[in-house]
C-alpha cells in the first residue's frame, strides 16, 4: 500500500498515488528548489544532502521553531516568549526592562560606574574615579605651605603656586618652580634634561589689532578662536603652548607636561598606575618644598 502523508488515504497502486498528489497537491515540496517528492523521508533525505533546508526561526524561550520570523515573532508575542535582554552591568543577569535592570543594579550596587553614597551614573570609570577623588569625598586636606589654603589635591596646589595666585608666595611662578624643582631633580625623575632653561617669568604678551581675523581674535600659533581680545591675551600668556619641562616618572609612561599641576592631575588620575591618589598628595610636600632630591 503506499499512502499520501498528507491526508492519509492508500493506494494499491504509485500510479494512483501519483495521481492523486498531482490533483490534490499533496506533494512533499523541497524547502529551497522547486523538486517534488512522494514522501516527507526522501524530501528530507534530499534536502541534507543538497543543504536546502531553509532557516529556522527559533523561539527565545521554549523549543519550537518557524518558518519565518514573523511567525516567530507572533508565537513570542502571543505567550509572553520574548527573552530578557537588558543586561546588569557587573553580573550575567539579564532583564526585560532597562527599569527593572536599574532596580537590581541599585539593590546590588552593581552599576558599573555608579557612586553610591551620592546615587551618581558615570559614563565611565575616569569620570566615577575623578568624582570619587574630589572635593565631595576627599574634602580639602592639601595646604600651601605659604598661605594655609587647602586644597583637595596636589593639582590644585600646584596650580595655585604656578599661576602666581598665592598671596603669601607673589614671586612663586611656574618658571621659578621650574628652577627649584631642577635644582633638586639631577638625575631627571620628573624635569626633562636641558642643557638651558629660558624662563619667561617677565614676559606679557597682547594680542596687536592683526590678531583679529574680521569675526574673531584668533591665535597664530594654533589658530584657536575667541570672541574677545581679553580672552586671547589669556590664552597667550597662559602655559598651553610653552615648553614641556616635566614628565611621568614612570619609565614606561611617555607623557610630558607644560606644568607640574598637569603632571599631578596625570598621576592622580591613576591611568599610567604609578601611584595611587593617595600617595601622590603625601608626595607634594617633598616635590615643592623639600630640601632632598626629588624622588618617587
């Protein structure tokens, strides 16, 4: 007997057979080509030796499969099917809402970059550990030796000291730190070797009328543009284009710096891993006024 597998009726006959897949269209179609077959075996057997099974749509929680994503679509629609997919940011849990991600992160603490005595997000760990490290947290504990200011980090004190801003110091500048700290930086942990260092401890520069490009006040050296001449002036008379004297201690570290404070914001940061936050502002005493070489 040969039967037709989709509807069941028998055959004594494959002629018969084939006659009636041919008028009902009870063939067994290939998924890719346009071959025919009399049963669902030799289909089968036809479409993994050629590879023509077409794809299959799985749904993301139980085990059936479809034809289209569409209809795998409407089956998870239909049972509530759809697999979480918001991920928490420290841990393999997934959820299907950023809501409820937050809610587990918050309960855990496992936001990436979250404070969690300020209940703060950071887009990146920089950000987190550049809040963690500021007034907020660390509170002021970096006095000037010279007018008792407190300051939170040692970045803070040495700009304060190199811009000429301490009452109690007027004459401390970044050239003449430059100068001390050479003196008692030989070997070159943090200066550059040079065999002369031209200050411009004196030296004011104004913007002339020809700074003035008909809309702005742009500067020749980097082409920077500034509404006002003021602002201009600023920017010349400001470290951005002089000399970089200072560098990292860290051999494997290449960065330079215009001015100390850029040297400890670039240690405090703590990306090259020299030192720790902490033990870069009990440095800065050493560095600006001690009496011994400088070292780290």
């Amino acid at each position: 007997m040969f039967e037709c597998e989709e509807c069941g009726d028998e055959f004594w006959y494959r002629e018969d057979l084939t006659e009636h897949l041919e008028d009902y269209n009870h063939w067994r179609e290939c998924e890719t080509c346009t071959r025919i077959f009399t049963t669902q075996r030799a289909c089968n057997q036809h479409m993994n030796d050629t590879d023509h099974w077409a794809p299959r749509y799985e749904c993301e929680s139980c085990d059936r499969e479809f034809m289209s994503r569409n209809s795998a679509n409407r089956h998870m629609n239909a049972v509530g099917h759809w697999a979480p997919k918001v991920p928490c940011e420290s841990c393999s849990a997934k959820f299907h809402t950023q809501q409820a991600a937050d809610q587990h992160m918050k309960a855990r603490n496992h936001f990436k970059n979250y404070c969690r005595t300020c209940d703060r997000r950071f887009i990146n760990e920089n950000n987190l550990r550049a809040h963690l490290n500021s007034k907020t947290h660390r509170g002021t504990n970096v006095p000037c030796p010279f007018c008792k200011t407190k300051y939170t980090s040692a970045n803070g004190l040495a700009h304060h000291l190199e811009t000429g801003s301490c009452p109690s110091a007027s004459k401390l500048n970044r050239e003449t730190i430059y100068r001390m700290i050479r003196e008692r930086d030989p070997h070159g942990v943090i200066t550059k070797r040079q065999i002369e260092w031209h200050g411009r401890a004196t030296a004011v520069y104004t913007a002339t009328d020809r700074a003035f490009n008909g809309s702005h006040w742009e500067c020749y050296i980097c082409h920077r543009q500034f509404r006002l001449r003021h602002h201009l002036n600023q920017h010349l008379n400001s470290p951005v284009h002089q000399q970089k004297v200072y560098h990292c201690p860290k051999r494997a570290c290449a960065k330079e710096f215009v001015t100390l404070a850029g040297l400890f914001n670039h240690l405090e940061s703590e990306s090259c891993g020299m030192m720790r936050f902490e033990n870069v502002q009990r440095h800065v005493g050493n560095v600006i006024q001690g009496r011994h070489l400088i070292s780290f």
